[in-house]
C-alpha cells in the first residue's frame, strides 16, 4: 500500500518542490539604485584620470642635515610660516662648544698677524741698538790693545804669540760688531713678507673654521624653505631624526593656490590636449563638479602607483602627470585629497586617410 500510493506521492511533492524553487531563484529581482552615483564626464569625449590635491608648491617633505635629538618643534599642523621661519631645533651644546673653540683659534690669527705687520717693537729696537754700542766698545777696546802690543813687539817686550792673540781679539771683536749691526738692521726692516702672507694664511683659515663650525650650529635649526602652510608634523621633542631621505619630519606647503596632480593613463596620452578644459568632482559627490584651470604638463611619463600611501605601493602602468588649478573660494579643500577629473578630449575626427598618398582632413582641434 505504501509503495503503490505513498511514495509516488512523497515523489510528486518533492518534484513539484524542486520546479517551484527552480522558477523562484530565477525570477528577475528589482533594480537597485547604487547607493553613491558613478561620477559622469559633463564632455562628450574626455580622459578621465585620478587626482591628488596638492600645494602649490608640491607637498615639501622636510628632512634633516643633521642628525641628534630633538630639543624643540616650533610649530603646529595648519600654521602658516614664512620662508627662513624655524620649524624645529637638534641639540647643539657640542658644536656650540666647537664653534667657541674656533672663535678662539682665529683671535689668536689674527693677533698673531696684528704682531708681524707692526714689527718691529720700538724697545726691541733699542735693545739692538745698546748691543752695537757694546760691540763697537769692545772694537775700539781690541784695537787699542792691539796698537800697543805692536808696538811693544817691535821692541822685543812681548811674544809673538801675545801678538797674534791681541790680532785674533780684534777681529773678533769685529765681527761681533758686524753681527750686531746685522741684527739691527734685521729688526728694523720688520717681518719677512713671506710670514705676513703666512700670518694672513692662518687667519683666512680659521675664519673659515669657524664659518663651518658656525653653520653646523647653524643646520641644527631646521627652517621652512618656503611660505606657505604646516600640513603634517611626525617629530616630538626627544626623538632622534637622521639625514636619511625616507624620514618625513614636517610636511610643508604653499596653499594659497592648490594644484591637483591627474594621472592620465598611457593609453589616453594620444588624446590629450594641452589646456583643455577640465572640471573635478569630488570622491562620492558626482553631483557637485567644480572648474579646473590647466597650469602645465610634467613631460615624463613615470610608473604609476596604486594610491594606498605604502612604501611597497605596486606599479602597473605607466601615466603622464597633468597639473591644474583649483578656484578655492566655493569649495573646501585638502592636501591629499583624491578627485575624479574628466578633462575634454575635443570632437571627433571626421574622417581617417585611407591611404599615404590621400590627404588627411585635419580635425576640429588642429583646425582651431
């Protein structure tokens, strides 16, 4: 009984089961809007491209020249500082006791040089002088004695050998004369040309010593190159900062005018027009679109980046990099900032050549 009626019947329900979920699964279902609206190109042909809102001045990462610890930062994010303004300052104490050594170094230079070129002293001089006067006492001394014992020789009162040692002590006398009247001279001709050059030598030496001790103090106030705003500061007092180009420290800017930087793909290149216009949206409001004014064009084409902000960013392409303006005084905006820029690629050609010897009618644009 039960095979004959039921189970047919278990078999007929799950069939009928089977096609009525087959018919339901496949059922259209109602459209949904998409919660945020695709952005839309307002031109009839363009390029699309990512955006980066930037600084005038491209975002200016700050480094270090030097490396130590930091002892101040004297500033804050969105302060505006002027060009040559300090924005932090490294420990100095080492080379401030540097540059006071070399201070002292190069006042001796210069005292020592102050010496040679007002040579000679006046009692130096006179000191001179007093040995002349000696020497040429001690001259007349030797030949007085000398005349004398001549005299005595001729009358066979003396030896011959006191003679010759009467002779010599003349001479020697002489000489010591001679000697001094020498160093006299020497004294009041001053110094040697050659030792005021080299006197001058060891002052523009020190000087120059000291100017680089100066500006190694100097390298530990770090100052902002430029006027413009403080986007981002990643520096405490007490850190140590190196001079190695992978550490941003401060990020600096000119917002006065604000740039965005559009990727365009290699592909599109062929398309684009210098100063095209161009209008920006911003990410999730395709509703609002605002003006952009072309500014120029980075003639290198680089590897594209995907925007994730990581060091191991992948490249998978390559773009040409467009620079605009953006008209701030509607719309607010920040540094970093993603866009959706659509920039007019310009009517249709007409028509293409068919062959090298047909000419080509030129498009609307090369016509303009």
């Amino acid at each position: 009984m039960i095979r004959k009626y039921v189970l047919p019947l278990v078999a007929l329900g799950l069939l009928v089961f089977a096609i009525a979920f087959v018919v339901r699964s496949r059922s259209s279902r109602p459209a949904v809007a998409p919660p945020v609206d695709p952005p839309r190109s307002p031109f009839a042909r363009c390029v699309a491209g990512a955006g980066i809102v930037e600084a005038r001045t491209e975002n200016i990462s700050i480094g270090s020249p030097a490396s130590g610890i930091v002892v101040e930062v004297l500033v804050r994010v969105s302060e505006q500082v002027p060009a040559g303004a300090p924005l932090f300052r490294i420990d100095d104490r080492a080379t401030q006791a540097e540059l006071k050594v070399r201070e002292a170094a190069l006042a001796v230079a210069r005292a020592e040089l102050t010496r040679v070129e007002n040579l000679p002293r006046k009692e130096e001089v006179a000191v001179r002088e007093t040995q002349v006067q000696q020497a040429e006492s001690s001259v007349a001394a030797a030949e007085d004695k000398f005349r004398r014992l001549a005299a005595l020789l001729k009358q066979d009162a003396i030896t011959e050998e006191e003679f010759v040692a009467a002779e010599q002590e003349q001479n020697l006398a002489r000489a010591k004369l001679a000697q001094a009247r020498a160093e006299l001279d020497l004294l009041e001709a001053g110094a040697w040309e050659y030792e005021k050059e080299q006197a001058r030598a060891a002052v523009t030496r020190a000087a120059a010593e000291r100017d680089e001790a100066q500006t190694e103090v100097e390298l530990r106030t770090v100052r902002a190159p430029v006027d413009g705003e403080v986007l981002q500061v990643n520096v405490r007092p007490g850190e140590y900062v190196a001079t190695f180009a992978a550490q941003t420290l401060i990020v600096l800017g000119n917002t006065g005018q604000l740039h965005v930087r559009v990727d365009i793909d290699e592909n599109d290149i062929p398309r684009l027009r210098r100063g095209a216009a161009a209008v920006g949206m911003f990410k999730g409001r395709s509703d609002q679109s605002f003006p952009l004014s072309f500014v120029r064009v980075h003639p290198f084409v680089i590897p594209k980046k995907s925007l994730t902000g990581e060091s191991t960013e992948r490249v998978d392409t390559r773009v040409l990099q467009v620079i605009y303006a953006i008209d701030t005084k509607h719309q607010t905006f920040y540094a970093g900032q993603q866009l959706d820029v659509f920039i007019d690629a310009g009517p249709v050609r007409s028509r293409m050549p068919t062959s090298d010897s047909e000419p080509r009618e030129p498009a609307e644009e090369e016509k303009q």
